[in-house]
C-alpha cells in the first residue's frame, strides 16, 4: 500500500509560479583549469527550464563569463549554495562518477517549522512522484525508491529550529519531503508548506558545503557557501 505523507489541505495541483529570477553577479568560490565552483542564488535555475521566459539560469549565466563550463549536477530553483561545474568532458565524466557512486558528500541548512524535540536522528522513507500533484514528491512505501537523510539540530528559536542535513542518497526534493514527513516543514517551502510555515520570503534550505575528489589530483577537496539567512 502507498502512503502519502502531505498536508491534508495540500492543493491537488501546483500552480505555476511566476519565474523572477535574481538580478545578482556571479559568486565564483573556486576556479582551476579541471573545475568551477558557484554560489548558487536562491530563485535562479541550474538548467533553462521547459516553459516560456525560463531561459535565464545558472549554467547560462556562468557560461556567458566561462565557455567551457559543463553541467555535473543540478539544485532545486529555490535552493541556494554550492555547486560544481566541470570545464572538460573528462573532468565532467569522474565527478559524474563522484556523485553517481555516493563518493560526493553534501550538508545543507535548512529553518524548519516548529521546534524539533530530538537534537539528531535519520530519516529513511522511500520516495516517488506524486504525479497528480507533480512537481510534488511522496513518501511512497510500496514503488519509492530509497531515500536516507541525517540531521541535527543547531539551533531552536522562536517556535522554529535551524537544522544541518546530510543526504545519503539524491533523491528530488529529498530533504524537503523529509523534513515533512517528520512534521517539520522546511519555511518558505512554496510546495509543501501551508499556513504561516509558507511565509518568507524564500525556501530557507541553502547548499552548504560540498565534498569530493579533485578530478586531477584525486585529493579530497571541500567547498562551501556563506549562509545567506
């Protein structure tokens, strides 16, 4: 049997939102000849989207300033932080590896929804699409596939708690469906908050640091992004 894991007024249907993204310079972390490290802006596309005016977006942006730039992996629109791009196919193949074989290691930030009583835990629930309600995404125990997250609790403030997430798997809207399930919505989430929990200003998860082998040396390199909130 599937179970679905969302609020119970959750809309049937997402509505398309108004695509207004950022008018910021690019926030290049790290740059060599192998590799270029971005601060993602909150509201900006890794990827031209599907629909009209959704042209604008990350890898356009930093290409127009790096040619060679080639995409490795993506973040969510509304999430912030770090990303790595590739600037040769031989580079773009072995940190496609890196992700592929779970070798890359990231942590995230998030502000959730009422104050979380556990100071740590992790979260195992198989997810899939919610097709009549996509983009969403479920908790689905009988087609999901697997999705493993470990948090802990940095801070608790004003019926809100600040959490460090560590995915071990990558699945779509992993952590925010997680935190969901745990009854702690991520603020801002403009797809699965309801209520109070979806006013901010922007969905508060942020790409906090990245970890992987240099694709010309082998070293373990880490990466990371201020925190914007």
């Amino acid at each position: 049997m599937t179970r679905r894991i969302a609020p119970d007024n959750a809309p049937s249907l997402i509505p398309d939102f108004g695509y207004d993204p950022p008018d910021v310079p690019l926030a290049i972390l790290h740059e060599d000849a192998h590799i270029l490290v971005v601060d993602k802006p909150a509201g900006l596309l890794s990827v031209p989207g599907k629909l009209e005016g959704r042209q604008d977006c990350l890898i356009t942006r930093l290409q127009a300033a790096r040619w060679d730039a080639l995409l490795v992996h993506r973040l969510d629109c509304d999430t912030s932080g770090v990303m790595i791009f590739a600037r040769t196919k031989q580079a773009q193949g072995f940190l496609g590896q890196e992700f592929e074989q779970r070798r890359a290691r990231k942590t995230y930030i998030a502000r959730v929804w009422g104050e979380m009583a556990e100071d740590r835990g992790h979260v195992d629930l198989p997810l899939g699409s919610d097709w009549p309600r996509r983009p969403r995404q479920m908790v689905d125990h009988e087609n999901g596939r697997p999705a493993r997250t470990d948090w802990e609790v940095i801070g608790r403030h004003d019926s809100e708690t600040r959490v460090r997430l560590h995915p071990l798997t990558g699945r779509s809207h992993q952590l925010r469906v997680h935190m969901l399930a745990l009854g702690h919505v991520i603020i801002g989430d403009q797809i699965y908050a309801t209520g109070p929990a979806r006013d901010a200003p922007r969905l508060m998860l942020h790409s906090e640091t990245l970890s992987l082998h240099h694709p010309a040396t082998g070293e373990l390199v880490t990466f990371r992004a201020p925190l914007p909130f």
